[in-house]
C-alpha cells in the first residue's frame, strides 16, 4: 500500500465518523438523548469535518499529486499529515466531552500550528516542482489561506474562553474563518488537484487561477455585510460580488476549453463531477446575491439557508468531487456494493440540500412542518450508511495500482 492509498483510507474513514457526528445531531433533534450535549457534539462534528475529513484529504492529494516527494521528503510529509491527523482527533475526542475548554482548545491551536508547518514546508518544495502555473498558483494559495484561516480560529477560542457577548465580533469571526477555509483553501486546492489532472495549461485555465485567487479577500467582506458595516467595506464587498461573478464566468469558459482533454474520464466519474461542478455554480451565484440589501440580512439570519450553503459546499462540491477523483485514479471502485454505497450516498447529499433550502424558505416565510426533521434524519442516515460502507470496502479490497491520468 503506498502512501497516498494509506492516507485516502483514514480520511475515508473518517468522513464516515463525520456522518456519524451528523447523524447524532439529527437524532438529538427529534429524540431526547439527555447524555448527549447538542453544542458540544456541533463543535466536534464541524471541527472534524474540516480537520479529519477535508484537510486530510486535500494536503495528501497535494501532498502525493503535485509535490510527489521522494525520500527524507516523502518521511517529513507523512509525519507532518500524521502531527494534523492526531490533533483533529484530539478535537473529535475533547469536543463532544467538554465543548470550548481547555482540552479541546490545546488540540485546535496544535492543529493550527502543525498545519502552519505543512504550509512553510509545502511552499519551498512547491517553488521546484515542474507543474503548470495555474496549479502552482492554486495550490499554494490554497494553502497560504488555510494558515491565514486560523485568525478567525483563534479570535473565536477567545471570545469563548472569555465568554464575549460580542455579537458582531464572534459571528465576524466565523464567517471570516468558514470563507477562508470554504472560498480560500477547499475551493482553490480542489481546482488546483482537478487541473492538475488534466495536465493542461493555457489562457483559460491561467486567467481563471488568477481570478479566483484574486477573489478570495474582497468577496469575504460580503460575510460582513448582515450588521450593516461601514462604506468602506461595503465598497469592497460590491468589488468581491463583481469578482465572485467574474470567477463563475471564467470557470465556465475554462471548464469549455477543458472538456477535449477529460473524454477519457469514467462516465460514473462524469456525473458526480457534474453534480460537484453545479454545487460549485451555485455556491459562487449565491454568494454573490448577498450584495442584495433586502437579501443579505435576510440570509445571514436564516440558520437552514446557512447550513444548507456550508452542506452545499462541503458535501456537494468539495466532497463530491472527492469521491469523483477517488474513483478515477482507482482508488475507490464504483461496482459492486462501493458502487450502490457511493450512490446511497449521493442521494443523502442531495435530499440533505433540497430538504435544507425548503427549510430555510419555510423560515423565511413563516412556515414549518414536522416532517423536516425526519427527512433531514433521514438523509444523516443515508449519509451514514453510504460513507460507512465505501470506507470499510476500501479497508478490505487489496492494494490497487493508481492512475494518473
């Protein structure tokens, strides 16, 4: 088994421990469970969600996609990820028991740090490896963000451990850590891994890398734009909603100039991407509706349309897309039993969204039904059972030889 496939099976493994978190969450909120603290297994399901599964996944990929070390590089890598890896279940252990204490905030701030390490290690290496432009760009970006995402991290460790009745300041510092981590880190790393897939480079893909590097900073001040902020940085988030859309164009032209060189690619691999590439679309064309003055407060109040968004991105684009790429370089089978607990899956994710959106309208309008919750059960459970099976499927098949392109 080599490094990759080791690391691709733990952060499987752990998306079904993610789905298992949720699941708890969505149970709590139909049946009593008085041994289980709602807030605390909150922090722990969204904090491993972002640590064990994504981050996990993401830096291996980079890690043995683009840097592709050999020797005493390869070792510090693997020891790097094992450093992140041991502190997001730290976070998943210390969460659900104590919520924000000291346990729980040690491990956090260690996971921090560690990744502060990957970052540094992972831009020298990245200065002398042969790939495209717009993949150097991406990727290192993509990292640089998820370092920068910490202020928001560490701003809210505070805030708790002091306990703020800052309103503006503690949502300020959610918002700016989820962009960072969703606009910044997930979104740049995971085209950075899909061009460099392709292995294609020209002015498409160049100006679109660019754009959307470019994007990040400005369209997070739209996150600010619920308590009415100052001129100043309404300015600047009308220029981010600009370049939000200035982004989904030009994805849409590069995806064009793409389409020739990704033929080859499984046709089961085509559809997720496609699912993926919409949640995307619309994660970008919602995102840049918040500019809206009628709008923009509305949604930042309204707690289903936000989870739906953060759903959408992690599990509809970044996840997806995952899932997509796992079977494409043969690292997931998508026959079988994998297959029908890939598709199980699928739909989870797809009813979790549907159902969260007509939630979040039920809110805006007034409106509620019972039935809610247990489609939303539902759907944690599909989730559940789906992640659950391809993980121990991957577990038990034997080793397989990797694709590359």
């Amino acid at each position: 088994m080599n490094n990759l496939e080791r690391w691709i099976k733990i952060a499987l493994t752990n998306l079904s421990i993610v789905a298992l978190l949720g699941l708890t969450l969505r149970s709590k909120m139909i049946f009593s469970l008085p041994f289980i603290t709602f807030q605390y297994v909150l922090h722990a399901h969204s904090h491993f969600a972002f640590g064990g599964w994504v981050t996990i996944a993401l830096l291996s990929l980079m890690t043995f996609r683009i840097i592709k070390p050999e020797g005493s590089k390869r070792r510090l890598y693997n020891i790097i990820i094992s450093i992140i890896l041991f502190n997001a279940y730290g976070m998943l252990f210390s969460f659900p028991l104590q919520g924000y204490a000291f346990y729980s905030i040690l491990f956090s701030s260690l996971f921090i740090f560690s990744t502060y390490f990957y970052t540094y290690i992972f831009l020298r290496d990245l200065k002398k490896v042969n790939a495209a432009k717009s993949v150097k760009l991406l990727s290192g970006a993509s990292v640089f963000y998820l370092a920068l995402s910490s202020v928001g991290a560490f701003t809210l460790a505070y805030l708790m451990v002091t306990r703020s009745k800052d309103v503006y300041f503690y949502k300020d510092a959610v918002y700016t850590y989820l962009h960072l981590q969703y606009s910044g880190f997930f979104s740049l790393a995971v085209m950075a891994l899909m061009l460099q897939y392709a292995q294609v480079e020209n002015k498409a893909t160049r100006a679109f890398s660019r754009i959307l590097n470019v994007t990040v900073i400005p369209a997070m001040f739209m996150s600010y734009l619920w308590h009415y902020p100052h001129n100043v940085i309404r300015t600047i988030a009308y220029m981010g909603s600009f370049l939000t859309v200035c982004s989904l164009v030009s994805f849409l032209i590069m995806m064009a100039s793409l389409k020739p060189h990704l033929e080859h690619i499984q046709p089961i691999v085509k559809r997720i991407a496609f699912i993926a590439t919409v949640a995307f679309g619309l994660k970008m064309f919602f995102q840049s509706l918040t500019i809206i003055p009628a709008l923009g407060p509305l949604v930042f109040s309204n707690r289903p349309v936000i989870i739906g968004f953060l759903h959408l991105v992690l599990l509809g684009f970044v996840t997806l897309y995952l899932l997509a790429y796992f079977i494409q370089i043969n690292l997931i089978s998508p026959k079988g039993a994998s297959g029908a607990a890939l598709a199980v899956f699928i739909f989870g994710v797809l009813l979790n969204e549907v159902v969260l959106f007509m939630q979040g309208l039920g809110f805006m309008f007034m409106l509620s039904s019972g039935i809610v919750n247990w489609l939303l059960l539902t759907a944690a459970i599909l989730l559940f059972t789906g992640a659950l099976v391809v993980s121990l499927i991957h577990w038990i098949k034997r080793p397989t030889k990797l694709l590359y392109s």
